[in-house]
C-alpha cells in the first residue's frame, strides 16, 4: 500500500546537541497529542468510515503522520546523538529519560509518561471521529506553538514551523470531509446517525 522514500518530507539539521529541547519535542513523537497518536488515530478510523472520499482523507493524512513521526524521532535524535556525560548531568529534566533510554528515542510525553493507546479513540461514528480529528490537529499545532516558544535553535524552528504548517492543513482537510460526511448524511436529524447502526 505505501511506497517508502529514504528521505524525510522536509530536511531535518540540527548542528547542536540540545538534551533540554529533546526533552520537550519528544512529546510529538510520543505524547497524547503527538505524531503517533495521530497516525494511529487516523488510520485505525478509516476502516469504520462509510463515506471512501473521507477514508481517503484518514488514509493520506494517516500516512502523512507517519513521516511527521519519521521527522520529529530524527530532531530527538540529531539533538542528543553526540551528548556528553556532563551535558546529561547539566539538563535534570533530560536526566530521568536519559536512565533508562540513554540517547535512544522512545514514544514518550514531555511529561515522562509513556505512548499508550489509550489516548486515542476510535469509535466508528462519523461525527465523533473526525471532530476527534479536528480537536487532535488543534492540539497538535498548539503543542507545536509551545514548542516554538520554548526553542531558540533555528535548525530545530525550521522544521517545527514545517510541522506546525502541516497541522493547520490537516484541521482544514478534516473540516472538509466532516462537511462532507454531513451533507452524505440525514440533515432532518440535528445529532445525526451512525449510518453502520442507525438505518
């Protein structure tokens, strides 16, 4: 189904270690709000979707996650790969990560909680999902402006702002297909159905 490039959607840089800033991005790979949550979501909803235009839009957007998720591991990476022991010592929110993960990269929230799938959801209806959708590409973008606001490494800025980009794409695509899937459904009924269930 997919066709992998070796190369990642936008070029990722970084010339300087940065273990605080790792610490921090790490929450997009890992975090509730992050690159793998949204891959997941997106692409475990498309088989529940009635309406093939949106499956479409879960698909490309799903997939797209997984090179965001590609490019966010590859900061992490970049930002701690040549670290020193004195680096690690001098960055005590880097610290506890750095005990059991050294410079590996591993699915986690700023916060230290790992990945799980149960900051996800997918529930089959229609309007549940893709508002799901709309809120999680909200999240993301903010978590993004955080993070923007937190950096002041212009190699790391250039490839969040790409992503922050991406973000505000993705509410737009899903806003499309949640108008979409409503103009596909019964419009007499104000909350709407789930068309699997409520014939």
């Amino acid at each position: 189904m997919w066709n992998y490039e070796k190369r990642l959607q936008h070029p990722v840089r970084i010339t300087q270690t940065n273990p605080k800033i790792a610490q921090v991005i790490i929450s997009q790979f890992g975090g509730p709000d992050g690159e793998l949550a949204a891959s997941m979501r997106y692409l475990s909803q498309r088989y529940t979707m009635p309406y093939k235009e949106v499956t479409g839009i879960l698909t490309d957007i799903g997939t797209e996650e997984l090179a965001h998720m590609e490019m966010v591991c590859a900061i992490v990476h970049q930002l701690t790969r040549n670290l020193t022991d004195e680096e690690v010592r001098n960055s005590p929110s880097f610290a506890p990560y750095f005990v059991d993960h050294p410079t590996g990269v591993y699915p986690t929230a700023a916060s230290g909680f790992p990945w799980s799938a149960g900051s996800i959801q997918s529930t089959g209806d229609v309007i549940a999902d893709l508002t799901e959708d709309l809120a999680a590409e909200q999240k993301a973008r903010l978590t993004y402006d955080n993070i923007l606001r937190l950096s002041d490494d212009p190699d790391v800025n250039n490839v969040i702002r790409f992503l922050r980009e991406r973000e505000i794409v993705h509410f737009q695509r899903f806003g499309e297909g949640l108008r979409l899937a409503k103009d596909k459904m019964n419009e007499k009924n104000l909350y709407f159905v789930t068309p699997s269930f409520d014939k």
